[in-house]
C-alpha cells in the first residue's frame, strides 16, 4: 500500500526529530522511516534532503547503496533466505530453488497478492546450525524445504495456495 | 528459588528456545514448582541449543539440545530437582567441548543474564575499566602492547600501535568505532559476544577512550542482528543510568559516550574505511589509505577502529595483566582465536583456543566431521575471502603466519566444512557472484572484474576454449589483486585460485 502524503510526511518528520536531523544518522533515520511506512517513497527524499543539507542526490544514493532500504512496497511477510557458503553446504541451494517454487517468484520479487518478498541475505551469523531463513525479526535454523511450507503455513489462509 | 537458564541468543532462538522457554514456566506452574528463568547468553555450544541449565544453588546441571516436546517428559523425570533423563549432561563446565577449550573472552559467555551489570561485575568484570581509571593513558597503551593482541577483524594489524597512533596524535575529538559489521559467512563470535557479554565490549570501549584520549564511541552494528542489537541497546541504556557510560564513568570525572549505530546490510561495510563513511551517513564506498584512520578517521578526527573481540580482550588485559595474555598462543599470534565451526558439521559452535591449534584439531576433535556423516571434503577458513582448503592442509597450525604461509588466511577465525556433495566449480563462482553483488563500485577491477570472473568461470565449465579461459582467469584474478583499493577485490581470488588449484576436477 503507498502511503499518503501527510503519512510520508509524517514518518519523515518524526525519523528527523528523534535524531536531532542530525545527517550523520542518516542509515537511522532511513531504518525508521521504513519502519513506519514500509519502505521509504520517493516523496520523502526532498525533505530529508532540505532538513540534513544534502542533495536530493546523496540520499537518493544513499537509498540504492544499502540492501535494507526499498522504494516500493515489499509483500505483507518479507523472507530473507540466506545463501552464504556455511548455508550452501547444508543445502541452501535446494532451499532456495523450494522456496522460489513454492511462492512462485524469485529472489527480491513479491507475490502478485502481496504476500510475501523473499529476499537473499549474506550471512545471518546462524552458521552452525544452517540452512537459515529470516521472518521478520525471527531467524530460524536448519531449514529444510519441509520446514520452510511449515514456517510459512501460519501467513497463509486455510486451504489456500500462495498465488 | 531454583533458577533456570534458557538462552535468548540468536542460535539458540532459532532452534526454538523462546517457545522452550514458555514452556517449562507453564509447565512449571502445572506442577506449582517456583522457579526463576534467567535468559542467559550462550555457551557457544550451538550444537546443543537449546541448552538449558539449572542451578539449584549446588552448582549448574545442563540439558540439551531441548525441544518443546521434551519439555512435559523432563518434568516428569524430576526436571527441575536432579533427574536422570537421555539430555541430561551433567556439569556444563565439564561437557568435554567446552572443558577442554581456553575460555579467555568468552569466559563469561552463558553464565548469565547478559544485561545484568550485577552479574558482571560478580563475575570479575570491570576489574579492566577500574585499573585503567587510575592508569597514565599512556601506560595502558603500553599494556595493550605488551600483550601482544592483534586486531580480531581479520587483518591482524597490532593494537597497541593503532592505539598509539591515535593516542599521539592530538585532536580536539577522537572516536572509538567498534566494527561490529560481521558479514563474513561462518563467522558469528562477534554476534555471541554482543548477545552473551554485552559489557564486556562496553568495557573495552571505554579503556579504548581512556587510553587514546576519545570520549565518544560508536559500534557499528549490521542490521541483520536483531537480537544482538536487542541486547545492546538494553546494556548500552544500563550502562549509562549506573554511570559505567557518560560524564563520570564510575565517579572518576572521565566521561565516555556510546552510540549504537545500524547498519543496513552492506558486507562492505566491514570494511574499516567503508565504515566510517557509513557511520558519517553516507554510501559505504571505501577511502584511499592514506591518510590512516589512526589520523583522519570520523568526520576527519582520529579514531580507534577495532573489531568487537579486539575491543572486548582489552578488559581482560587490563583486568588480568598483559603478561597472562601474552603467555597464550604462539609466535607472533598471541593469546587466543575464536574458532567458529559452521556449515557442514556435526558439532559446530564457538571453539576458544591458543593460537597454534592444528586446524584438523578443530574440525575432528571439536566439530566432530561432517553433520551429514559423509567425508569431509573442502574447508574454507576466514569468510568468503579466504582460502579452501583440502584435506593435505588441515594440520596448518592456527596462526596468521602458519596460514599465510600456505596461502590462507586466518581473518576472522570463521571454519565452514563442506562434505564431498559441493561443487567446488560453483563454489568458485559463487565467490565472484558474491563479490559482484557486494562491491562497492569504486574499483573497476572489483566491480566489473567480478562479473567478468562468473562469465569466465561458466565458460571453463562449459568446456569452452578451456586453455584460453583458464589463462583469462589467471589474468584477472591478478589484475583484482593488484587494482583494488580493499580487501573485497584484492582477496576474491583467494576462495576462486584456492578452488581451482585443490579441486581442478570440479571445473571440467
């Protein structure tokens, strides 16, 4: 969903005010606008541009820089599979093409209901007990293709297949 | 009142002990049993995570790894109160993987709720912090030196002369930048410290900035570790209500300042100039070297950029005297490594050790071969930039000149064992595709040099004009080594020639 205009507004004023618009804070203040909105629309660049002193351009770069922020919408559940070296040699090659499968999509795409992202990741520090996936906030470990429909089973309706 | 231990570290969560953890306080209840659950770090032993303990006031009993289901049945054997039962494990001192490590760092890691100052300071910590507020700053740089401890990021460059360096050199403001962007894959130490320990490295801070003269820190944190940053935030806010932090660290009139900053998943961030530029709220591309950070660092000031276990064996250095520090480990790598076991392997977790350790002592004794229980076949040690390793060269003793020596490198002391099911081909690639994707672009040889490097890479595995790729490949990998400004295009090649060299069958 794009947030509005007052909204974006609004996250964008309150991520400046609780770092004192301070722009060496500029990854914090970025976390917490996509925090709040989801991600961080391209309206809230010219603000945040005015208030730290910057160029439209510098944090345009700064956005594209990290891996974190996005400038559309990600699905309701964001799925970040690791595919690192200590994931790979239990498996997260089979983990990945499962996942990608099941949902229907590849890596940094959303399905088209909007349900989930899957994302990849670098190394989630879980190496020893591997292959893992994050949910959320939520790492889990040793995930096999069975346990990743079990992980996902709660996102979805009764009975119903991801689109 | 019986107290029970279930750790809230990362590992340990991700194998289910939040949902252990609920269940044995309802499980408790059920029976009317009063106990006190403590969220504890971790031990390290991933292997047996959950790992749950109890201390009944006649020492600790440990019992793992502890699922959900095992949880009615352990109660029904007598759990809490001593019982015999299948995960029972007795003294978790005296589980031979931990017993037989040398716990320097991570002596307090498990023992404790990792945000209670109490138990830190009940369990010897502080003790560096006190010796080093009534220490000339230039005597606790000479410590650091004696001890002889060499930076724990990967490039071993010796502390106490980085510290020296920023100690001489005067500025109105220095900084202390802890690099906790751990992004090497099969390294996690960092991460257990912050979850398991968390004073322990605000501890080192602060000598840090009472040596060097800085009064503000930062620790730099990756985004992709929720619950260290959990953990931090909470003793980071302790630290400062009880006056460990701020104007007048613990009554002494010398203030220092801790920030926690997120980053947001850029492995080059790891990088220490690359950081820095993060840290300034810019893109993480890396600076040219000079000028050294030692001398224009943070917003140009001088500043102590040391990784998170380099940071935290200051204040056992302190605490203890450089000279028991210096007495561990052999030639030039003093006091300890943190072996990190992952990947393919059995028993995989945090293994302490001297340095000089022979690798195959950690992937036999330690890990216990392969969790598959197929042969062990390729090793990669030091992150996705290092070397792999085949089985003629696992008795290299653990020492950066040991490992240098044959072509490896120590980095971070991350292990990951891989049995004889991976493609060491694809492997190859994957160290070029990894590149590709985490470059920061400022180097063409990296940036472009690594999509060229996948593309070469699938024509010799293709079998096409194979003397001609294999001699572009050479090509290449040099021009990386020699065009790079940093460690991601200049070590690259390390993970690709290291393949190619040991396991030339994969790439036909």
């Amino acid at each position: 969903m794009t947030p509005g205009p007052e909204a974006t507004e609004s996250a964008v004023r309150d991520a400046l005010d609780a770092h004192e618009a301070r722009a060496d804070a500029l990854l914090e203040i970025l976390h917490q606008v996509q925090d709040t909105l989801g991600h961080i629309p391209r309206e809230a660049v010219p603000p945040l541009a005015r208030a730290l002193n910057r160029s439209r351009a510098e944090i345009q770069g700064v956005i594209g820089f990290y891996h974190d922020f996005r400038q559309e919408p990600a699905g309701a559940t964001v799925i970040h599979l690791c595919r690192a070296e200590a994931c790979q040699a239990m498996g997260a090659g089979a983990l990945e093409r499962h996942a990608c499968e099941r949902l229907g999509i590849g890596l940094h795409e959303t399905t088209p209901d909007g349900r989930f992202t899957l994302e990849p990741v670098y190394c989630l520090g879980n190496c020893a007990c591997t292959p893992s996936v994050r949910i959320g906030d939520t790492v889990y470990a040793r995930v096999t293709p069975e346990r990743f429909d079990a992980l996902i089973d709660p996102y979805l309706d009764p009975g119903e297949e991801p689109a | 009142m019986i107290r029970v231990f279930v750790p809230r570290d990362t590992t340990a969560a991700a194998l289910g002990a939040d949902a252990v953890a609920a269940a044995i306080l309802g499980e408790a209840a059920r029976c009317g049993l009063a106990i006190e659950l403590v969220r504890n770090g971790s031990r390290g032993a991933c292997w047996l995570e959950p790992l749950v303990e109890v201390d009944d006031g006649h020492g600790r009993r440990a019992f793992g790894p502890v699922s959900v289901d095992d949880v009615p049945d352990l109660f029904v054997a007598g759990f809490p109160g001593r019982c015999d039962h299948p995960l029972a494990l007795g003294d978790p001192a005296e589980i031979p993987w931990l017993a037989r490590q040398h716990r320097l760092t991570f002596a307090r890691a498990g023992l404790a709720d990792p945000v209670s100052l109490d138990d830190y300071q009940a369990l010897g910590g502080l003790a560096g912090l006190r010796k080093a507020l009534v220490m000339e700053p230039q005597a606790i740089v000479d410590a650091v030196k004696a001890s002889g401890l060499r930076g724990r990021g990967g490039a071993a460059f010796p502390t106490g002369i980085k510290w020296q360096t920023v100690h001489d050199t005067p500025a109105e403001q220095k900084y202390i930048a802890c690099n906790a962007d751990e992004g090497d894959s099969g390294t996690f130490a960092d991460r257990l410290l912050m979850e398991a320990d968390p004073y322990q490295l605000i501890e080192g801070m602060a000598i840090a900035g009472l040596a060097v003269g800085a009064t503000q820190g930062f620790i730099y944190l990756r985004s992709e570790y929720p619950r260290a940053r959990d953990t931090l935030e909470q003793a980071i806010a302790h630290a400062g209500r009880t006056g460990v932090l701020g104007d007048d660290i613990l009554g002494s009139g010398r203030a220092f300042h801790l920030e926690l900053r997120l980053g947001a998943n850029a492995y080059i961030c790891g990088e220490e100039t690359s950081m820095l530029e993060s840290l300034e709220g810019k893109r993480g591309l890396v600076r040219f070297k000079p000028p050294l950070p030692a001398i224009e660092g943070l917003h140009g000031q001088p500043t102590v950029i040391n990784n998170v276990l380099s940071l935290a064996a200051a204040s056992s250095i302190l605490a203890d005297g450089p000279e028991a520090y210096a007495a561990l480990g052999s030639g030039r790598s003093k006091g300890t490594l943190t072996v990190q076991l992952g990947g393919n392997v059995k028993r995989g977790g945090l293994v302490e050790l001297p340095f000089g350790t022979p690798l195959r002592t950690a992937l036999e004794d330690y890990g216990g071969g392969t969790a598959s229980g197929r042969p062990l076949r390729a090793v990669q040690v030091g992150g996705p930039l290092g070397t792999y390793l085949p089985e003629a060269l696992w008795d290299t003793p653990l020492d950066y000149e040991a490992f240098a020596e044959v072509g490896g490198m120590l980095g971070h002391g991350g292990v990951v064992l891989f049995d004889d099911t991976v493609d060491m081909g694809h492997m190859a690639r994957f160290a070029m595709e990894f590149c590709a994707v985490e470059s920061c672009g400022k180097c063409t040889p990296c940036r472009v040099g690594s999509v060229r490097g996948m593309e070469v890479i699938d024509r010799l595995r293709a079998g096409d004009d194979r003397e001609g790729a294999l001699a572009l490949l050479e090509e290449l990998c040099e021009t990386m080594e020699d065009g790079s400004l940093c460690a991601m295009g200049g070590l690259t090649p390390k993970p690709v020639r290291s393949a190619l060299e040991h396991f030339p069958e994969d790439f036909c």
